[in-house]
C-alpha cells in the first residue's frame, strides 16, 4: 500500500519509536494520523506538529474497553501500527517473581492480539490496509538479560503468523518489524551497536511500500537475522551469554 493519503494509527506513540514514526507518516504524506498513549498530555506535542492531521487518542491497550472504544473512534483507518511494547529487563529464573513478565505480555502480545482483533473488520471495510507488530530480533532468540520480554516478542511474532494467515482472504498486509537494539530510553543501558528509532520508522513504512511481511532495520537486525539462519544454536548460545544482572556487550534488544 501506499502511505500518501493513508489514514494510520499508532499505538505507544508518545515516546521511544512511536514518535518517530508519526514524523515519518507525516513527511510520507499520510492523510491522517491518530496518535495514542494512556494519558492525552502526553500527545501534546504530537499534535503541535500537525493539528489538522493529527488526532489523539487515549488508548490503553491492555484494557478492552479502551481498545474497543478506540476502533469505535478510529473507524477510518487502513494503517495499524501496533508500537505498544514496555520492556523491564529480567529474566525467568532470576526474576523475584512474576509481575514483570506478566506485564509484559500483557502488553507486548495480549495488548497487540487485542489491537489486532478489534481493527481487522474496520480494515476489512478500507479494502484490506495494513497491520505493522513491532515484534523484536528477541522474539526469534531469546536474550537471558531480558528473558521474559523474549518470550513476550516470541509470542507476539507467533501471533502475527496467525494473524497474517487469518487476515490474507481480506487482502491485510500483516508485517513483523524485528530490529536489533533501538537507541530509546527503554535501552539505555544496552550497548552499541543501536540503530536509531527514525531509522525503524523508516524502514517499516518502506517495507509496507514494498508489501514485506518481515522487515529488519538496521544492520544489526539483518545480520543476525543471516546468522539464525545459518547457525542458529550458534547464535543462542552466543545470546546465552549474556544473563540477569551482566553488564551486556554487544547482545540485541
């Protein structure tokens, strides 16, 4: 599909790559752009850059009733960009308890199936669109260091499959977005290398052009992506390395 005149929607727009892809959407020339975070002030800014084309949205996407509420509101889109994802670094064993990784696929694949289960028939009716999960390269190997986020962006990747083969009679492009580490506040304590957050904008909205089901910014994305293919224990073992509570050095987020 084409972003020129799209109308799109983007979850965890507020902060980290959510931002970032507003600005591009934007410069793609995108008719409109429904911005969403749990709290309106903080979509202020988001709607500075363009108060005709920007709309914001209160949208919690672990809670039903806010994501049913918000296809009720958004009933024009053809471009879902489900951004939504919260990351707290621990692992299975390690962790005190469950709480973290709980949360986390609470939003990073309950929040994202909800998204995608509420906008498919609003989709449906704009002629198929498109669905972009920002999964993780973690979802297709799990880093230790932030083991239950893996298996979070592991579930979600898994989901996406599904969704992808469900949505394909109605013509929905469903793409997995698998970066390496993201230059964001959520990873800042990870190491370089980083590929910047405009940068998985970009890339994203490229591959929607283009009609890719997986798309990998950045270097790093790509190479390890390579690599799982040709030696993927190489590659876990390589990840395993890298545990709860070790400073990291060179590991994927």
């Amino acid at each position: 599909m084409e972003i020129n005149n799209a109308i799109a929607l983007v979850t965890g727009a507020s902060g980290g790559i959510g931002s970032h892809f507003v600005e591009q959407l934007l410069h793609s020339g995108a008719a409109k752009v429904y911005v969403c975070a749990r709290s309106l002030n903080r979509l202020d800014e988001l709607v500075d850059l363009n108060p005709d084309r920007v709309i914001p949205v209160e949208l919690d996407v672990t809670d039903p009733d806010s994501v049913i509420a918000a296809a009720n509101q958004c009933s024009d889109v053809n471009l879902l960009i489900n951004n939504a994802g919260i990351a707290l670094n621990q692992g299975v064993i390690a962790a005190d308890d469950l709480k973290s990784a709980r949360a986390e696929i609470e939003v990073n694949y309950f929040g994202m199936m909800s998204m995608c289960r509420a906008f498919a028939p609003i989709l449906k009716q704009q002629g198929g669109g498109t669905i972009a999960n920002l999964v993780s390269l973690v979802g297709k190997v799990n880093l230790p260091f932030s083991g239950s986020y893996s298996a979070s962006k592991a579930a979600a990747l898994s989901m996406t499959q599904c969704v992808r083969a469900e949505l394909a009679s109605q013509g929905t492009l469903v793409v997995a977005v698998m970066p390496g580490t993201v230059d964001t506040s959520m990873a800042s304590e990870w190491p370089e290398p980083k590929v910047a957050p405009a940068e998985v904008a970009k890339a994203t909205l490229q591959g929607i052009i283009d009609g890719q089901e997986d798309v990998y910014p950045g270097e790093q994305a790509a190479q390890v992506s390579e690599q799982l293919l040709s030696n993927p224990k190489g590659v876990e073992k390589y990840m395993a390395g890298f545990l709860p509570g070790m400073a990291l050095a060179g590991a994927t987020a």
